[in-house]
C-alpha cells in the first residue's frame, strides 16, 4: 500500500541520536512558509485527559457548526486519526500525497517521525486558516515539535500526573519536573487549568506558570461541576451555570475533561449555545478510553457480559479508571498487557475486587513487557493468569452472567483489540 509505504521510509529519516530540540523541525517548517504561522490553534498539554478533553471540544464545535482541524497522537487502529480537517480524517490517498511533499521539502534531513508528522499537519492546516486547530502535544510540552507556535488561542492543561520518567534524568524524575517541561513555555493568551490529582500539584502549576501573562483560569477556583441526579451534572463559570445531561462516555473522570472543555469554549466566546453544548456532550467520539464493544469478533466471545477497552498506563490513569470500576455492581476480569518502561507494580496496585486478572502480550510492539513477566510482578494479585493472546485470554475467562471484562494497561494494546474485533 503506497501509504504504509511512505510511512515506513518516513520513520527511517529518525535521526541517530535524539537530542531534545526544535530547530529540525523550525528549519522544515520555514521551508514550507511556516504554516504553523497562520492557523487558530488551542493547545492541550498534560499527562491524561488529553485526547478526551479535545474529544470534547471537537464535539461542542460541531454542533455549533464550527470547523476543526485535530492533531492527535498516538494513532490507536490508523495513522489517518492523527490527521483531521474540516471534521473529517484524511483518507490514505490525501495523507500520502500530504506526505510527499513535505517529505519532498525535508530533502532527507534527520528528523523524527513525530516532527515530520506535525510539520505535516501543519502544511496542511494552514489551507483552512478559518477553522479551530485542536492540537494535542506529545511526550512534553517544552520540547515537543507542536511548541513551535507563535500564538494560540488558548492552552489547556488537563491532569498531570508521573509517566514517561524515562525521558527524564535519574534526579529530575518527579513530578515538579514534568510540570515544569509540560506548562513552562505555554504561550501568553489563556491557559484553563483541569482538575488536578491533589492541591500540590495544582499549586506547583500555578507558580510554574506564575510569571505568564495568560488570562488563567482554574478548576475550583473559575470553573467547576457537580453530579446531580438521573444521570445530570451541573457546570458553572462566571457566564453562568448549565445543567447538562449524561455524556456518552464513562467514567466520572471524563466530566473533568469535558468541563475543562466547557470553560475553554465559553472563554474564547465563540457564541456557542446552551443547546449546542448539550448536544456536543452527548456526541463525543472517544476511542479506547472506557470504549465498550458492542459487537464483533472478540465481542462474540463473551457474550452477553459486557467487554470495555481503554488506554489508560500510569498510575492516575489506573486511579481513575478504579473509581468507575468501584462505581459498578459487578464481578470484574482484567486483561493487561503494558509496555516494558511502565511503572507496573504501582499501576496494578489501585485496582481493588478483582476477580480474575491475565496478563498478555502486546502483539507488534516489540518494546513491552512480556506477558509472563507482567504476571510474576502481578503474582500478589489473587487468580492471575497469562495467556498468549487477547483472543485465548477472553476465551480462559469464564464469567458469571453480569460480568464485566476490561482490556487496559497500554493504548497499543487498545489498538489491536480494536482492529483485531
């Protein structure tokens, strides 16, 4: 497939060393006119939250009949997912004629694969110079190829948590540090701040953030929601307050993201209604983040009982997806599988009334941890397996009627349950 083949020679142009610098990809983009230069951007940065906060934003949007453009990483089933326009995926003939010009424009210098992706992204953005550009960062945000924006709109900060330690050095591991990489250098314009795990860490973002001259708002402070009942939650900011039915998402968490998303829109003040809110909620695209199955091959293997998939691979990540599993009258079977620098022990630790866990190995992803491996570190865990496949582990359970399964641990792992349903 002539797509699958660019991006083959594309991840080739990886430089031999990494180094954390944004002139390879300031040097590509001045080559193609700097498009970064010439779009309307709101910037999302943090550890978790990310894509469900712009998931919601893109939602909210289009039922005001607003344009988007989305850059989102990683890709969980294709690479298209990264390259939204118009509110629509490029297909494979778009993105690879994409590709190649800007490939073209590169002239073989070293780069990542990320930054020849942005700068792709980018190019393709500044077409549409009327649209809302919702831009996810990568791995930080100091450092990270979106910074190289001259202006936004607005930067979001969703929960920031301790993950991708290995980036760091030995002494710097600690979550002031990732603050500091991820919300040192937002832009001046408007910066929301989600809801935080703890008080500290909200007050280590305020004063990383204390010498900016954003308009900045906070979670608690400036904006705020509550769950009410029959499944209604209430938001309220100083534009006033909104009661909001039951999103179509799960997860109490995902209310934090769509409020941040919610204070975010009502700041920027694009004349969205109360109504259109209301149903962009209800309207959210949010893959492999407490996903249900609903129908498909591995559906077929469990039946009746209830199949959810989700992302989540720190320790917040694993937090807040035991609040929802607490929330819930059921027997619960985990199936895991985690990439080798995770912190594992200390992921599986928050997970309480368990019934069954098996651990499994992450197929095409050559680094995670192995299956087995993953199962000595769980072997505290009362009845925990290790099966070879994500179809032989959901066929090694055997649950009660009402039972309900989760797939978890690494979004690479959501990916193939996803293709592989």
């Amino acid at each position: 497939m002539k797509l699958q083949k660019i991006v083959n020679r594309l991840q080739k142009l990886h430089p031999k060393e990494i180094d954390l610098s944004l002139d390879r990809i300031k040097n590509l983009c001045k080559k193609l006119d700097n498009p970064q230069d010439k779009i309307k951007a709101i910037s999302v940065v943090g550890t978790n939250g990310k894509n469900s906060t712009i998931q919601a934003c893109f939602a909210i949007l289009k039922a005001a009949n607003i344009n988007c453009n989305v850059y989102t990483s990683p890709h969980i089933q294709k690479i298209n997912e990264r390259f939204v326009y118009n509110n629509k995926e490029l297909t494979d003939d778009e993105l690879a004629s994409l590709f190649e010009i800007v490939e073209e424009a590169n002239s073989n210098e070293p780069i990542t694969f990320f930054e020849i992706l942005t700068a792709c992204y980018f190019y393709q953005a500044a077409k549409y110079p009327d649209n809302i550009n919702l831009i996810e960062t990568g791995l930080f945000h100091r450092f990270d190829a979106t910074n190289i924006l001259s202006n936004n709109l607005a930067s979001i900060v969703t929960s920031i948590s301790l993950d991708h330690l290995d980036w760091l050095p030995k002494d710097q591991q600690n979550i002031g540090k990732i603050i500091f990489e991820k919300t040192s250098a937002l832009l001046n314009s408007n910066i929301i701040v989600a809801k935080q795990r703890d008080i500290k860490t909200t007050e280590c973002i305020k004063n990383t953030i204390a010498k900016n001259q954003s308009n900045k708002y906070f979670f608690n402070e400036d904006f705020s929601f509550s769950e009410g009942e029959n499944g209604f939650f209430y938001y309220e900011d100083k534009f006033g307050a909104l009661k909001l039915p039951a999103p179509n998402v799960l997860g109490q968490f995902q209310l934090e993201n769509i409020s941040s998303a919610i204070a975010t829109l009502r700041v920027l003040d694009f004349e969205i209604k109360d109504e259109q809110i209301k149903q962009g909620i209800t309207d959210i695209k949010s893959i492999a983040r407490l996903q249900e199955i609903k129908s498909g091959k591995l559906k077929d293997l469990v039946k009746n009982n209830t199949l959810l998939v989700d992302g989540s691979h720190n320790e917040d990540g694993s937090i807040v997806l035991n609040n929802y599993l607490n929330s819930l009258n059921c027997r619960k079977h985990l199936i895991i599988g985690m990439m080798a620098n995770k912190e594992h022990e200390k992921y599986i630790s928050y997970f309480k009334d368990i019934t069954s866990l098996t651990t499994i190995d992450i197929p095409n992803q050559p680094n995670s941890i192995k299956g087995a491996e993953l199962k000595e570190k769980f072997k505290s865990i009362k009845n925990t397996n290790y099966s070879d496949s994500i179809e032989n582990a959901l066929k090694s359970i055997s649950p009660e009627q009402g039972d309900l399964i989760l797939i978890t641990g690494s979004l690479y792992l959501a990916g193939e349950v996803l293709n592989q349903n």
